[in-house]
C-alpha cells in the first residue's frame, strides 16, 4: 500500500523496514493484555528530501486527546 512522505508528499511503496509498536497495557476482565501493532517503514524515494525513512501511522488506533 503506497503511503506519502510526510515532509514531501512523495508517494513510496519502497519498505525500508517493519517493527512492532505496543499500543498500552490494559485489563480485560480481570487478566493483563498488550496490544503490538507491525508498522512499516518506508522510504522516500525523493532524493530531495530531508526525511530519508518515516513510519507509517495508523489513524484509527491514533490517541486522541
């Protein structure tokens, strides 16, 4: 899935890397969950730009004050 560079706007598909992000810590009923997320980062593939790698966010699991 092509993704913008959010310094530029450039689209990229180039995958630099994936890992894992844990959202929180939280209790369901009376046991202790994580939750881990695999995130992308991608490339951007404007020689121009200052931001080499960026991560992709996921909106729907974004915090919101």
């Amino acid at each position: 899935m092509p993704l913008p560079c959010p310094a530029c706007g450039t689209v990229s598909i180039r995958q630099h890397s994936r890992y894992r992000r844990r959202l929180a810590d939280t209790a369901l009923g009376e046991r202790r969950m994580e939750i881990f997320l695999s995130v992308r980062r991608l490339t951007c593939v404007n020689e121009t730009c200052d931001k080499k790698t960026f991560a992709e966010q996921v909106e729907a699991l974004a915090h919101i004050p």
